[in-house]
C-alpha cells in the first residue's frame, strides 16, 4: 500500500474528501458509518496509483 506522507504535497493543493457512500439497508449504521470514513481516508492518503482499491 502506497500513501502519501503529507497533506498537502508540497507544491501540491490540499487533498479534500467528500465520502458519499450509499447505506445497505440489510447492515448496521455503524457499517454505513465505518465505510464512509474508510472511503474518505482512502481519498486523502492513498496515492492515485493506489486508489483502485
């Protein structure tokens, strides 16, 4: 897994999220809540390269 070492890069804009992520209604809230969190680091802190996960 590659991530970057600082928010923002130098040279570089600052890296915002905005997580959206679409809640199944078959799992908890705090599912809902855990995968918004997860895609919004997955935005900031992985690279380009790694952000197909």
């Amino acid at each position: 897994m590659v991530i970057h070492n600082e928010n923002p890069s130098p040279g570089q804009p600052l890296r915002v999220a905005k997580p959206k992520f679409t809640r199944d209604p078959q799992k908890s809230f705090f599912n809902l809540v855990w995968k918004t969190i997860f895609t919004g680091i997955k935005e900031t802190v992985l690279t380009d390269m790694a952000a197909g996960l």
